[in-house]
C-alpha cells in the first residue's frame, strides 16, 4: 500500500482488496462514528463504572492502533503460520473487558489476525496455537500473568494497566479513514481535479483487513481450528436479531460475561451496535446484583453457568425482606404451565402454542408483581442462551418474572451461531430454527449437517456435519447425542471422556469406568470395580474408595482445571450387554447409560459443586 508520506491515495483495486470480505463490519463502524454524543459502551470495574461515546470508542481505537503499529514495528513479520494461509497473528487471552474488546479490534484493523486462547490453556496448548497460527506475540489483561508467558519467547504485552478516557483526542485508525474515502470515491476525485493531489492517511496504512481466530479443544486434542472475518461476526448477529423477532421497544444493552474463545460471546456486542444500543462490560467476578443495577442490561448473552448465577440471584431475591412476591400463582397457571410441557402440548398448533407461552409469561410477571420484577432483574427482558441445554428449572424460574430464556446452536466455523427460538416463541431445549444464511438437514445416523449460504463465511455453499445427533419436533429440531461422544460442560469446554476413562481403567481395581457430566457442571464417574476389588469392598468399602480417588487424583494432574473429574460412584452392578448398556464390541452405550444408571448420574449432581 501506499504511505502517507508520499501523499498518494491509494487506488480502488488497492482499496477493493483490503475491504474485501470486511465491508459490512466497517460500514458498522462507520454508524457508531457518528454517534459522538450517545454511549455505545459501558464498563463496571472496582466499584467505578464508565461510559463511552461513538466518537470515545473511534478515538480508543486510533489511540490503539498507534500503540500496536510502534509496538510491532521491529519485529520480524514476515514469516506465515504453518499452513501457510494466514498470519502474523497476535494470540489474546484476556477476560471479556473494554480494553480486549478495543485492542482486539485495533489489532485486526491495523493488520493483523487476532487468535483467541481459552484461559484456561495449558502452556502446550499455547505452544501448538503459537505455531500453527503464526502468533508473533502474545496479549493479556490478566494482572502478574504476563510473568508467567515469558518462557514463550515471544514479546508479551501486558493490558492490565490500561485505561481509557472521556473525549479522547486521538485520531481514527487509518482503515476507517481509507474507507471513509473509498466509499466517497466520485468526490475525493473531484477534489482532485481542484488541488490536484489526492488528501493523505494520517497513519501506517495496512495491506490487508486481518481475520478472528478460534480454536476449540478436548483432552484428546485440537478440533477444527476456525478463522473468520469481521463481517462473519456481523453477519450472525445481524441474523440473529431478524430471526428473534425481538418487540421494537426493547432497547438493547447487553450484557455477556463469556469466554472470549467462543465467538458466541462476540454476538452481544455487534447484536446491540446493530441495534444502536449500549455494551455492557462486567466487572470479573463480579456480583451480577451490581452489574444489573448499573450496567442495567435489557438482554443478557448466558452459558448454563451464567443461568444458573441468574436464578441464584432471583432465589434470593425472593427471601430479601420487604417484598413478598405472590409465588403462589393459582392452581389455573399451574395447570397451564403442566400442559405446556406435557405430550399434548405437541399436538397444539404452533401458533396456539406459541400464544399460550406469551400469555403465561404475561399473567406470571404480573402475579407475581411488576415492582419485585424491576427490583429484582432491573432492566432484563430475555437471556438469550447458547453452548448446552438450559436447565428447565432455572427456565421456569425466569418464566415467572416474564424473561424468557431463547436457546440458540452453534459451531465455531458459523460465528457461534446456526438456529435460535424466537422472542415469541422460546421452546425448552429445543435449538429452534435456523436463521436465515443457514440450512440444516439430517444426514447418515440422523447426524445434523448444516450450509452456510453467505459469502462472509470459508466454505459456504458446502454440508458439513455438526457431529450432533438430532430429531426433528414439530417446534425445531432437538439434539439427542453427539456422535463421536464428545461432552459440552455448562460452562462451554468440549471434552472427549475416552481418554479419561482408558487412563482410569490401567488401575488394578477398577474392571470398567464410565465418564459422565455432559452439559453438567462438572465431570463425575461411574466405576465398576474387578473382581478382587469387588470382593474387599464389601468389607472394607473405604479403603477401595480411597485406591479409587487417589487413582483419579493422579489423572487429573495431567489435565486441565476444566477437565478433571470431581467425584465418582462405585456401582454394585456392572454395564451389561442385555440392558443395551454395552454394545457387541465391548464400547459403552452412552445414551443407554443415561436411561439405565439416571438414580445413580443424579446422585452425583444433587449436592451441588463439590
């Protein structure tokens, strides 16, 4: 590309080539410029809360990528990841902050891709990202984290300390300048032909609009690592909100306390910036009481985790003294609510359907009182929640004060996002429909296959399978298993159970073991002891408990924090073929485990977290 220095505009093929792919996000951008005197953000942070302009938020990034420019300039960039398609890359972990939120953007808009780390990540998994995307140095925001990196041998930049201010005077980055001009072309040439010389970029002008980079993994591995472009992530939150159908006077501030890792988390944002509404950004470990008085979200992005905090929070709010909310609801409610999730409610049309829910969350929020309601969630009209099954019970909850709880599907490869329920009809563990760019159909063994039909997205135009089983209801489809057994913990990681249960079965005393905990909080063990092992529990039951607990200690030392096993069962019985519980090669039955052992998985999971 041209420099500034020069004073030469760039051409329209140049100017083509580095907005290919990105348009719809910059012309984003360019609609939050404009609004220099309303918040599009706001941040709760050690008791302090801050909001920030169109114009704050396009200074912050200028201000960003100045940083990022003289900080990248004396490395050596040259060199691409190892398949050879893209890079340099800058890998984050960071928390779901302001600052990430700015860097991020800034480091992509100056040029580079931006590579995504769950927290959790262990110093190999780093390693392996670092290689295959390309990463020429690594960003965090974590307070005394960037000490620990420093045995990566690349440069770390540290985040913690920084802070943004109100009416910054930086100027804007120089792709949004560029872009700015590129779509004004006919009357930057007319000026021209007056001065003779095109205007110039204050700043490094970029060859290229860098990528978002993902990767999800197990215990057993990498999965499919996934790159997408800003327009990806536009496109899947601006389908999001046709599909949902949200009522027009629902203003959206959003509020998402996920991972960075998943591009889930993404879609709170550019779903509220679409929406000309506010982000809210959420103090880490914060009391969601605070960030519902302050940050006052009229929709919150959840995980099963963050469900669970919002019904916690709502059980309480129903003991605190002064307000005595009518929970009682009538033997009328009730008995609608029990239809509405009994067979014969599958045999209502679905817009009979779909008015009876709206008329129930309608009559609940209003028996149960409009002033707990506001006292208690504040602003929140819905959780829209993604990543595994929502809990019916914290549904129910929720339904009561009138919040419905829409359930969205997703992979990485689609931005986080393939089918949602709509606002007028959100249906208990259903994945609802998918949204407009996207088709489904059921492939061999019933797995779901899914085509992305938006250019934004590598590969459209092409099936490709979800690895999830699933069956089609006359509300949308319903996912039943995943093919290759993978589990999805409430809080979102993906982990293979086999390898846990081949490292627990090399112990003398334990004959079987199977590995449970998917879309629960944590993992947990059902084993069958060997004979001899068997033989002694009977009279000395403690002592095999301990053999077997010391054995899962030392396996969880070989894994990460999110995949190690909490507690187990011993069980008196062991899988049989004849129960469908073991299939004729000698593999565990899963789904039939379910069934069969459910007093058992329940057990383990009614004391809450270890």
């Amino acid at each position: 590309m041209s420099n500034e220095k020069e004073g030469i505009f760039p051409e329209d093929e140049q100017l083509s080539r580095l907005f290919a792919g990105n348009e719809q996000f910059l012309n984003l951008l360019m609609r939050q410029c404009v609004r220099t005197e309303q918040v599009i953000a706001r941040s709760y942070s050690e008791g302090t809360w801050n909001q920030y302009s169109g114009r704050d938020f396009l200074a912050h990034l200028g201000r960003a990528t100045g940083h990022w420019e003289k900080a990248l300039s004396g490395l050596n960039l040259s060199g691409e990841r190892a398949s050879g398609k893209r890079g340099p890359a800058l890998l984050f972990q960071t928390h779901n902050s302001y600052t990430s939120w700015v860097s991020s953007l800034a480091a992509v808009l100056s040029g580079y891709d931006v590579m995504f780390m769950p927290l959790h990540a262990s110093e190999a998994d780093i390693r392996w990202c670092v290689e295959y995307f390309g990463c020429v140095a690594l960003v965090t925001d974590i307070e005394g984290y960037a000490s620990q990196l420093k045995d990566m041998q690349l440069p770390v930049f540290d985040l913690s300390g920084v802070h943004w201010g109100v009416r910054d005077k930086s100027v804007e980055p120089p792709a949004v300048t560029l872009f700015r001009w590129f779509k004004t072309a006919e009357e930057l040439r007319d000026a021209k032909r007056q001065t003779g010389v095109f205007p110039s970029v204050q700043g490094h002008i970029p060859a290229k609009i860098g990528f978002f980079n993902f990767i999800s993994f197990g215990h057993d591995g990498f999965q499919k690592p996934e790159s997408l472009s800003l327009d990806a992530l536009v496109v899947s939150a601006n389908h999001l909100l046709i599909h949902l159908n949200t009522p027009p006077e629902i203003f959206w501030k959003t509020l998402e306390i996920l991972p960075l890792s998943n591009p889930f988390a993404h879609l709170s944002r550019y779903s509220a910036l679409l929406k000309n509404g506010v982000v809210g950004f959420p103090q880490l470990g914060g009391e969601l009481e605070s960030h519902l008085r302050i940050l006052r979200p009229t929709v919150i992005f959840a995980s099963p985790n963050e469900l669970e905090k919002l019904a916690a929070h709502v059980s309480a709010q129903l003991r605190a003294p002064g307000f005595s909310p009518r929970l009682a609801l009538g033997n009328r409610l009730d008995q609608a609510r029990e239809l509405l999730k009994s067979g014969r409610a599958l045999k209502l049309p679905e817009t009979v359907f779909d008015a009876a829910t709206r008329t129930l969350l309608w009559a609940s929020r209003n028996t149960i009182g409009k002033d707990f309601v506001r006292f208690s969630l504040a602003d929140l009209q819905m959780v829209v929640h993604g990543l595994a099954s929502a809990r019916e019970a914290h549904v129910e909850l929720l339904g009561q004060m009138g919040v419905p709880v829409i359930e969205t599907y997703g992979v990485t490869a689609a931005a986080g996002l393939l089918s949602a329920n709509t606002f007028d009809s959100p249906h208990l563990n259903l994945i609802g429909n998918p949204v407009s760019h996207v088709s489904f159909r059921l492939g061999q063994n019933s797995v779901l296959e899914y085509r992305l039909n938006h250019p934004a997205f590598s590969g459209h135009g092409h099936w490709q399978e979800t690895g999830d089983v699933a069956q089609m209801t006359p509300f949308g489809f319903k996912i039943t298993g995943r093919r290759r057994h993978l589990f999805v913990t409430a809080g979102g990681a993906t982990i293979s159970p086999l390898r846990l249960e081949q490292l627990l079965r090399e112990t003398h005393e334990v004959q079987d073991v199977c590995i449970v905990g998917d879309k629960m909080p944590y993992l947990a063990a059902l084993v069958v002891l060997s004979a001899d092992a068997q033989a002694e529990f009977r009279t000395s039951p403690e002592k095999i408990r301990e053999i077997v607990q010391q054995r899962i200690g030392s396996v969880n030392e070989t894994l990460p924090r999110h995949a190690t096993i909490k507690k187990f069962l011993v069980l008196e019985k062991p899988f049989q073929e004849s129960l469908g519980e073991k299939l004729p090669s000698g593999s565990l039955n899963r789904l039939k485990i379910n069934e069969t052992r459910r007093p058992e998985i329940d057990s383990l999971y009614q004391t809450g977290s270890p």
